[in-house]
C-alpha cells in the first residue's frame, strides 16, 4: 500500500514505523504555541518567534540562563527548563493527529477504489463505479497572538506572553524589569496624550492623568507580586507562600515580606526617592478613593499639602515614580537572577 498523503510528512523512520512531522500552525505575528510542562506554572501557555538583532544591552550576557538556539525551552512564568519537545501545546498535539488521521484516510481510501476498480468488469447483473479522487480535508487551525509581544534584548528572541512573565524563554534571561520599563513606556504614552489636550480640557487631562499614575501603582503591585511568590519557590519550596494581600501597596509592609527571603530591593533607593515612592503611593489612594482630595495622611507625608484641597498632579511626577519603581523591579530582577542560578528550578 502506498501512503501518498502521509509521506508527504515523512521525515525519517522505516515503512512499518515512519517518523511524521506536521508544520505547526502559526498566529499573524508568526510565532507559535508553546506549553510549559511545569504543571505548576500559571499560566503555561505563551507564544514563540523568531530571533532578530539583540539591542546592545548594558546588561551582561552573563544573565542568560543558556546559549540562545539551544534545543531547550525555558518556562517564562516558572523558569522551568526543559527540552524543547516537552513544550508542545495540546491544541498543537490535536492539530497534529487529525492532519494526520485525514492523511491516512485519504490514503485508505484511494487504495479500496484503487483495489476495487476492476472488480465487476465481467459482470452483466452489477457494475461499480469508483468516487473520484480525493484529496484530504483542508483544516484550518486558528492561532492568536498574547497581548503582550516582547523582544529579549540580551539573545533577541521574540515571544508573547501573558502580561508578564519572569524569564526570556530561550535563553533563560531574569526580564521582569523588562515587562516593567514596557508598563512604563504605556505609562509615557498616556501623559502625552493628556499634554497635548486643549487648555479647556483640564478636568480630563487630569483624569488621564490619574489614570496613568494609576497604572504605574498596579503594574508595581502586580509584578512584585509574581515576583515575590516565584522568590519563595525558590527560597523556601516546602512552604505554601503566605497571603501577600496589598501589602505590595505599602513600602514599611513589602520590605517586610522580602525580609523573610533575606532581601531589600528598597535599599538601592536614596532617602528622596524612598520618600516620593511614598508619598506617591499614598496620593494614588487619594485619587482613587478620595476623588483627589487630600486627607489628613497624605498631608503628614507633603509638606505643602492642605486638608480638602485636590492633591496635585505633574506629568513629571509620574515619571519619577515609574522611574523609582522600575529600579526596584530592577532590583527584583536581580535577585530572580541570582536565585535562579542556584539551579533549585532548572528540571532536567
Ligand atoms: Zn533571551
């Protein structure tokens, strides 16, 4: 029997047991579906390009966790390295078989009406008329790209993931700090769109405002978080990470939370710029939930603050906010790089 159709995914293998390779769809960007094995992972799913020119980097090379290209895949969400065929994505698995099964089906068929052709050719009382070839059913397998698209600057790759993750996942590179500084660059965008608005529009391009020093409050929360519960895993793995809350709201209660792994990433600040973490901190939650009227806590912190007054708001503010929270994600980069090369989450 010859197998027209599935030796056109033949790579190798002997007739009994050929060895098929299926093309694996690709979402418009160009990148595929990858699946992290760390069944502990959340999420597990991201996507893979291609690589491209590397940014010259002030960071060292050495931060990559593996030579780039190697045939092994780093989880970006848990750091799990493992060999690039663990990563298949079941809807890639599922894509796989029925490409294949069509393949066959279409290969069985062709040999029964081949087999049957001249089967009733001296018959008078039946005759039997072959289906016309066919070949197997065009499927269409639909891949999307994750909304946050990325490009390791130290190895080049391009990849999507979900929001943010830890690690670039070819060559193992810490890249939260460069989640961050693209949070920050969204930040940028939102302050000009509120500069460039009409004098007239002043009560929206204070709430754009708002908003984008909003952002810059949740984006510092959300990602100390991912990283402190990945920072235990690493730090103290037989014990269920604590409930953080919105202690990561609150620099006296986050530096509490890293001291019980033995670390600060605070302590990098000076005075000036712990204080006006601090105070801006503290004027998010006057925005937020005081309509941007200034309350008595807030005026303990600003010297020039007045009780029932709306708290101030300078495009520049929120620059040196983002600025001083992304050198503590820095920091936490750090820190993910140091823990990680203890191997304590490298799978074999
Ligand atoms: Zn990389």
């Amino acid at each position: 029997m010859r197998f027209k159709h599935l030796d056109k995914y033949r790579v190798g293998g002997t007739n009994d047991r050929p060895n098929l390779a299926v093309p694996v769809p690709q979402t418009p960007g160009g990148r595929v579906y990858r699946y992290s094995p760390n069944e502990a992972a959340a999420p597990r799913h991201f996507v893979l390009g291609g690589r491209r020119d590397a940014e010259t980097s002030d960071q060292p090379k050495a931060r990559m966790r593996r030579a780039p290209g190697s045939p092994f895949t780093v989880c970006p969400y848990s750091g799990v390295i493992a060999p690039d065929g663990d990563f298949l994505h079941p809807e890639d698995r599922d894509a796989a078989i029925k490409t294949v099964g069509d393949a066959a089906v279409a290969d069985a068929a062709e040999y029964l009406r081949d087999a049957f052709k001249g089967i009733a050719r001296r018959s008078k009382s039946w005759t039997f008329k072959p289906s016309a070839h066919q070949a197997p059913r065009q499927r269409l397998f639909i891949r999307e790209d994750l909304l946050r698209a990325m490009h390791c600057n130290l190895c080049g790759r391009d990849y999507g993931v979900y929001a943010v993750a830890l690690f670039c996942p070819d060559c193992g590179a810490p890249n939260v700090a460069l989640h961050f500084r693209r949070e920050t660059e969204l930040v940028s965008a939102q302050i000009e769109q509120a500069e460039s608005l009409d004098p007239t529009n002043n009560e929206l391009a204070y709430r754009l405002l708002g908003n984008a020093h909003e952002d810059v409050l949740t984006a510092f929360e959300a990602t100390q978080k991912i990283v402190f519960a990945y920072l235990w895993s690493t730090h103290r793995p037989d014990e269920a990470a604590p409930n953080v809350r919105n202690d990561f709201q609150n620099v006296d209660k986050a530096k509490g939370r890293y001291a019980t792994l033995g670390l600060d990433p605070f302590d990098q600040l000076d005075a000036e710029a712990l204080a006006a973490l601090e105070l801006n901190i503290q004027k998010r939650h006057v925005i937020g939930h005081n309509l941007g009227m200034i309350d008595e806590k807030y005026s303990v912190l600003a010297d020039d603050a007045q009780i029932g007054t709306t708290v101030e708001l300078l495009a520049d503010d929120i620059r040196i906010f983002a600025g001083i929270c992304l050198s503590v994600v820095q920091s936490l980069d750090d820190a993910i790089l140091a823990s990680s090369q203890t191997g304590s989450t490298i799978a074999p």
